[in-house]
C-alpha cells in the first residue's frame, strides 16, 4: 500500500529521534510510506527533494503558517502523481486536514484523518470559568472547529486516540458515513533511570509536565496550591516544559504568595525521570485527546491528581486509579491534594490500580504498526 502522511513533526527529520523509529515501524508494516512535513531551512535542503530510507520517503518544505500549507499541498500533490499514493492521512482533522482534503481532490487517493486533540470539548474554545481565572483561548481553535465540520464528513476513514474523542465527534456529526476507530498513540511501557529532583526547600513534591500553553490550565494547580499552601507548609510544585505562557504562571506565582514553592524546570528531555522522583504527579488540562503523561506517571509509580479528560473514565477510572476533578475547579483540585498527603494508604492503592491498569492497556495494542497499517487499508474498502 502506497500511502502518504501530511505531518507537522519536524523530529522525524532526526534520523535519532523515537518519531523517525516510529514511522520506520510503520512503513514496515504499510508497504511505501512517504511523510511531508514542514521543516526548518537545513531540513529543506536535506529533505526538499526527499530521502528515502526502506520504505520510508522523507519530504521537507518550507514557509510559515500560511506559505508553509501552501508548500505542503504543491509536495503532496506531486507525492501523490509520482508515487501512486493510494492513501493520504493527515496529522489533525484541521489545517493538515484541509491540506490532505485538497490533495486528494482528482484523484483516486483515499482521505485518513488522524483526530489526536479533543475538539468537541467545550474547553477547546472555552478558557473561562466562573470557578478560576482564566486564560483566553486561541481564536484558531474556533476556526479549526470550522475546519473539522468540512474535512471529516469527506474522509474514508478517522483514527481517534481515545473513545472520548470518538464519541465526541460522533456525537457532533452524526451523519458521519463512517464509525471512527480507537488507536491510541505509542507510549514506551519501559521506564528510564529516575532522575533526582533539584534542591527545593519543600519535601512533598507535585510534578506537572506539558506544554506551558492555554489548555493545560496550569494556573488552576497554582491556585489550588495557592489554598492549602498554609495547611501544608512543606508542599511544593515543580512544572516540567515550556510555552507561551510561562510568563503568565511566573506571574500568577507572584500573586498567589508561592514564591520558593514553584519551581519551574523549563522542557526537560528526562522528564520522565523526574517524575519517578515526585510525590505525586498533577495536572488540570481543560481538555485531552489522550493523556499521555497520565499513563507515564501510571508506570512511574507515583499518585494521580487529575481533571476528567482524555483517557480518565475509560483506562483509568476516577478514585480507584486517580482522583480526578472537573476542568476549570481549583477548588477540587485543592480538596484531592490534601487527599493525596493526608492518606497514605489511598497513595498505595492509587498507585497500585493505576500502573495495573496502565500496563493491561498498553498490553492490549502492543502491536500498534500492525493496527495503524489495517487502518489505513480499511478505507481502500469504502463507498
């Protein structure tokens, strides 16, 4: 099967890096796998005129937010005439989506849309609510919302990531001709050394990583830190990544009276190994197409405090494997922390339930190549 991907992953141009084993894990099982990406200018020189490796085909174009869709559509096209790509899957079901969308139009190609965000959640165009502050979201989330309701109904196939996200989509259009699969993304069931946290003069430790952007919501563990900091003078938090919103939180740490009790770590490529060394793992997302965090701090063998997103509810269940709260509620968030230091013994079985139940859902798509390849062939079967 000759199949194209429509990316906006650079690392698969690092011969190194776990995407470009991924997708050589891929090809392995589709047959022919060409992948388009944006690239930085170093990368279009290597990749411009495409690399091959095996059945793996790098392409690398250049361009920013607009001129670099343009870039992907005019390499997509010419992919898909000289290769006899049979199979176009896009990365997101949005600007990826439309690009995919017009690459397949006039020819034989069938369209795959991979849908890896939760975009019929209401927090994804939402950054408000009456119980925090709040963090406008991007006005593109409204657009890409638009986007979604054009590509989808025009796809021969859709992989979600969760059934969260399935059954919101189905729940949005339901008119789709197709029922959308659940093929959640590679997570590495193996866990590095732990690595050993940075002195910090607090000794219980929550840890968060992600993106420092709007959705992740990391001002709502600040305020509820910020609640129960007096209670528990020795609890402290360290937040691993980076984004457009640091300065906001460094701020919002200022405000809350948190200084010393708010370390920020910036990205950190052993983050993983942090987290083995926390006392409990955090997060307030507004939303989540997955989780994936949530399944590394499952392996990592630390307790969960977490908002029903993603894959809470369908892998792990809320106050049998974490404690979870809604999105936008500080003030549960602030009642599960003090759950999580005062009760030792609901830290044992958090812990306990969550890695079980993490490992038998990893066991469950061990072969995640094989699944994806039989995705991707299934719709050269459709009407």
């Amino acid at each position: 099967m000759n199949t194209l991907f429509i990316s906006n992953d650079p690392s698969v141009f690092d011969s190194a890096s776990p995407t470009r084993a991924r997708m050589r894990a891929y090809a392995g099982h589709i047959g022919n796998l060409a992948i388009v990406s944006r690239g930085n200018p170093a990368q279009v020189r290597e990749y411009g005129a495409g690399v091959q490796e095996g059945g793996l085909t790098l392409y690398a174009v250049g361009g920013g937010k607009i001129a670099g869709l343009s870039a992907l559509l005019n390499c997509a096209r010419k992919v898909i005439r000289e290769r006899g790509i049979e199979v176009v899957s896009a990365q997101d079901p949005f600007e990826h989506g439309w690009v995919a969308l017009k690459a397949v139009k006039g020819t034989n190609a069938r369209l795959h849309v991979q849908v890896h965000t939760d975009f019929c959640s209401p927090w994804f165009v939402k950054g408000k609510a009456f119980r925090s502050k709040g963090m406008p979201m991007p006005l593109l989330n409204r657009i890409r919302v638009r986007i979604a309701g054009r590509v989808l109904p025009k796809a021969h196939g859709i992989r979600t990531v969760s059934e969260r996200v399935k059954e919101g989509i189905l729940a949005r259009y339901p008119d789709l001709p197709i029922v959308p699969s659940v093929i959640p993304i590679a997570v590495e069931s193996a866990l590095p050394p732990s690595v050993e946290l940075p002195p910090r003069p607090y000794t219980f430790t929550f840890i968060t990583v992600g993106r420092l952007e709007p959705e992740k919501r990391i001002e709502d563990i600040l305020d509820a830190l910020a609640r129960v900091k007096d209670m528990y003078p020795s609890v402290g938090l360290i937040v691993v990544g980076e984004g457009r919103a640091r300065a906001h939180l460094e701020r919002l740490v200022r405000s809350f009276g948190l200084e010393g009790r708010v370390m920020f770590l910036g990205a950190r490529p052993d983050a993983l190994g942090l987290m083995q060394s926390a006392q409990a793992y955090i997060q307030a997302s507004g939303y989540e197409g997955y989780g994936r965090t949530l399944i590394e701090a499952a392996l990592a063998r630390i307790p969960i405090i977490t908002t029903d997103v993603g894959i809470v509810g369908e892998v792990l269940n809320g106050y049998d494997d974490v404690l979870a709260a809604p999105p936008g509620d500080p003030a549960a968030l602030a009642v599960h922390i003090s759950g999580i230091i005062e009760d030792v013994q609901a830290r044992s079985s958090l812990v306990m339930n969550a890695e079980r139940k993490a490992k038998a859902h990893l066991a469950g798509f061990a072969d995640l190549p094989e699944l994806i390849a039989a995705d991707l062939a299934a719709t050269l079967h459709q009407p």
